[in-house]
C-alpha cells in the first residue's frame, strides 16, 4: 500500500501517513469531487467497495466489468484517485492500470 500513498502524493499532493490515516484519504475524495466524480463508497462485513462515476467518463470500473472491491477502503480511494487521473490524462483505461 506504501507505493499507493507515495503516488498519491506525486500526483495530488496528498500525503496518506499510513494505512488508518483516513483523514488525508478523504481529501482525494473532496478533490475528485471538486473535479464532478461522484465516490460510491460501500462497505459491509467482508466487503469494501469504491467507486466512481463522471459525466463525461461513466463508471470507472464498469468499463472493466469489474467489482471494486479491496481489503480496506482507504486502499480503494488511493486506488480510485490514481485510476481517475489517469483516465483523465489518456481520455481511456487499459487493463494494466487497475
């Protein structure tokens, strides 16, 4: 997850302490959401599941047929910022980027 918190911090400026630091976290959240994403984020026993949707781009990971699920849900929003700004950047995802 280490490499998670240092590309969010290169590529938003957000630095994520450690894996409870949900404080930081939410801030890449505020951020997509000045950006127009919309975060699902859904959590049950055995289940944490973020996503999001935009506009222009639709559900990230709908385009792969995926579910979005991670073992923790500050893991999926690191995840889910990263992805959203590469999609930003290529207009598209590929496989290799989740």
């Amino acid at each position: 997850m280490e490499s998670l918190f240092t590309r969010a911090k290169e590529e938003y400026n957000v630095e994520i302490r450690d894996p409870t630091d949900m404080t930081s976290a939410w801030r890449l959240v505020e951020i997509l959401e000045d950006k127009g994403w919309v975060i699902y984020i859904i959590t049950a026993r055995g289940r944490k599941q973020v996503d999001a949707w935009h506009q222009n781009f639709g559900s990230l990971f709908a385009q792969f047929g995926e579910s979005p699920h991670f073992n923790s849900v500050l893991e999926g929003i690191c995840t889910v910022a990263l992805l959203v700004k590469e999609l930003e950047r290529a207009g598209s995802l590929s496989d290799g980027d989740i």
